[in-house]
C-alpha cells in the first residue's frame, strides 16, 4: 500500500499490521510514486517467489 507523505514523498507500507503494534510495516520511502511503486511489485514477487 503506498500513501504519499507531507513532505511530497511516497510510502510503502506493508498490507497486513502488524500483531505486536496494530500498525503498518514501513517497506520503504521512496521520492516518486513510480519508484514505490516499482519496489511494491519486487516485494510481492519476492513474497510469492518463497
């Protein structure tokens, strides 16, 4: 999931929160959407390739 930040960057947080905290994973920040975007498709290949 990627939310845009104040500060005019991308997040990529993760789709399940987390047990311990009740929040997101941060996977990543990111200055374009394309770039978080890009990283989002390395994370859920790599999650499906294992």
């Amino acid at each position: 999931m990627i939310r845009k930040l104040a500060s005019g960057g991308y997040r990529l947080y993760s789709l399940k929160k987390d047990s311990k905290t009740g929040k997101r994973r941060n996977l990543g920040t990111f200055k374009t959407k394309a770039a978080a975007e890009k990283h989002e498709r390395e994370v859920q290949y790599f999650n499906r390739a294992g």
